[in-house]
C-alpha cells in the first residue's frame, strides 16, 4: 500500500484552523507558565498552595504538620483556571488517542459521530468523577451519617480531596465553554449545551460558595452515576442497535434519582438548615442560613429538576414515536414480501398452465 501525500496545506499562523488544530499544544504552553513557578524556590508553599489548595489564608498547615483542612477563598479562581487548561489537554487526548481510533473503525455518520464523542468524553468524565466522589463520601462518613449534611453548617473547612473534587468540577465545566469552538460545535447544538453547562456551573459554584459542599457532594454523586448509565448505554446502542436494555435500566434511576435529589435537598435545606440554631447572614463567617437564601436554593433545585424531567419526558416520547414508525415499516413491508413471493408461484403457475395447453402438448397426450 502506497504512502499517502498530504495534500492538504498547513493553515496560516494564528487563524481559526490553526488555533483548532493545535489548541492543545497551545494550552499545554499556558499551563507550562503555572509548572515553572514550581522550579523556584522563592516560595515553594505558596506555589503548592496555589496548584493545589488555592486559597492561602483557608489553609490549616504548620512546618510540621501537614495540610488539613481548607475554605474557599478568592486564590481560587487561578486555581480553577489552571486546570481547567489541564481538563482541555485531557480532552484532546482522549479525543485523538481512543475516540478518534473507534471512528476511524465504525465509519459513523456526521450525527453519530458527534454523539459518540459527546458521550465518550462524558463517560470517562462522569466515571472519573463517580469512582472519587465515592470515595471522599465513604471515608468521610457522609452516607452513614446523613445528619452530617446539615450539622454544623457553616461548612467552611473542608479535606483536601473535597476542595480539590470541586476545583476540578468546575475546571471541568469551564473547559466545556472553549470546546465549543476547538469541537467546531454546530450552531444548533450550541443553545443546548450552553443550557446544561451553565446549570452545572450555577449548581456546583453554589454549593462552594454558600459553603454547602456536602449536600452538593452527594447529589453530585448520585447525578453522575445516572449520567454515567446513560451515555454508556448510548455508546453500546451505537456499536449494536438492538442493545437498548441500558436505555429502560437509566430510565427507572433517572426518575429514582430525581426523586432523590428533591428529598435530600428539602430535608437537608428546608428542614435541616432552618431548625439549627445558627441562624443568620454573616458573609466573613461564610454563614447564609437565612430564609432568602434557603428558598432561592430549593427553588433553584425544584426548578432545575422539572427542567430535566420536562426534557426526559420529551426524551421518551420521540423514542417510543420513533419505535412506533419503525414498527409499522416493518409491518407493511412484510404483507409487500409475501405478495411478491405469490405473484411469483402464480406466475409460474400461470406458464405452466400455458405450456400444457398448447397444441404440442396436446398431441403429445393424443399420442
């Protein structure tokens, strides 16, 4: 087999084709700029502090101690940035180095080909995402405990691992806004992802911010696992159509979960919160255990779940319309099958009958 020539030209020096095909070199020089500031010694600790805690003054650490706990802090957000750089550079070799490959193999549609990488992008995601965030509820104690989620609010200080999950979370979907341009999205699917990316960054800033950080674990958790049943049920009905037991199995944990989402949340907000005795506004305590502040937040979840469910709805129906027509095709197909098989018996029939009637086989009977 012969070698391919290139035929087509590299595009100019910093235009639109060129930032895309090499955004993630690009990035990976951004992110170089925060990994150099590791090779100085001027200050070694507020360099760790930046990469990995991010708010220097929310931090409980000693020279011989280690690192406990933390709070959010403006630091932050330089934080967030920097792996949300990382979260492109992941992007762009799980896309080159496993989903490219498998495209290459199946020989999709433009539709499914968009959707597979969709869904194998937010697989390994949501996968990633439930395996940790499992891990900081069980040794946290989260699950067996749940007056936790409320006790004791102001959360301020939280464990490493659970400032660093929701660093990465929201690292994560800031990512998703700059992809629309490097995955040259189409106009018409813009509007939707921008829907979903704005509600998880409200969602999980909210959580952070207003120092709610269990409750948002937990239904993080409990989110992404559903999510996570969905889209690998999405990736094997594109390797095999007729696999969609995956599809039935999400669609019970989709209500199930919601269901459980709105339970957590009032018993946690609209009991838990507003039966504690530290009651009040205080923003340098971190403190918004407040009736404003408790109503916004239910409303913002009862909302958001009658908008998935709403969408769900919807879902099911162009299915089950989609099944029904695909059916009835089948239906009148068969009936034009077996007419055909008829008209060709009698066809044959027909010549038959013919042949015996003519003069040559009459003579052949005479005789």
């Amino acid at each position: 087999m012969g070698i391919r020539k290139k035929t087509n030209k590299n595009p100019p020096v910093l235009s639109h084709e060129f930032v895309i095909q090499n955004h993630a070199d690009i990035v990976s020089c951004v992110a170089m700029v925060f990994l150099l500031g590791l090779m100085f010694e001027v200050s070694p600790h507020v360099e760790w502090l930046l990469l990995n805690c991010g708010s220097l003054e929310g931090c409980s650490a000693g020279k011989e101690t280690a690192v406990n706990h933390f709070h959010h802090g403006i630091k932050d957000l330089a934080t967030i940035f920097f792996y949300m750089l990382v979260a492109i550079i992941m992007h762009a070799i799980i896309q080159e180095y496993v989903l490219d490959k498998i495209n290459r193999k199946k020989h999709f549609s433009k539709t499914k080909h968009s959707k597979f990488n969709e869904s194998g992008q937010l697989s390994a995601f949501y996968l990633f995402s439930f395996g940790w965030g499992t891990s900081i509820l069980l040794s946290e104690n989260f699950l067996s405990n749940p007056v936790s989620l409320w006790e004791g609010y102001p959360h301020t200080l939280m464990p490493f691992q659970m400032k660093f999950y929701y660093i990465c979370q929201l690292g994560y979907w800031l990512h998703a806004l700059p992809e629309l341009y490097f995955q040259k999205t189409k106009k018409e699917d813009i509007p939707r992802q921008l829907v979903y990316i704005s509600l998880y960054l409200v969602h999980i800033a909210g959580a952070y911010i207003l120092n709610l950080n269990r409750l948002g674990l937990v239904l993080l958790v409990c989110h992404y696992f559903v999510e996570l049943l969905f889209h690998i049920s999405r990736l094997i009905y594109f390797s095999n159509e007729n696999r969609q037991l995956g599809f039935t199995i999400w669609a019970v944990l989709f209500v199930l979960g919601r269901l459980l989402t709105l339970s957590l949340s009032v018993l946690t907000v609209g009991f838990g919160l507003a039966t504690a005795e530290n009651q009040g506004f205080d923003w340098a305590a971190g403190n918004f255990n407040v009736l404003f502040v408790r109503v916004t937040v239910l409303a913002a979840i009862c909302l958001t779940q009658a908008f998935m469910m709403w969408k769900f709805i919807n879902f099911q129906l162009r299915r089950w319309r989609e099944h029904g027509q695909a059916q009835t095709l089948k239906k009148k197909q068969a009936p034009s099958k077996s007419k055909s098989k008829k008209d060709k018996a009698n066809g044959v029939n027909g010549v038959n009958s013919h042949q015996a009637d003519s003069p040559r086989a009459r003579k052949e009977k005479s005789s």
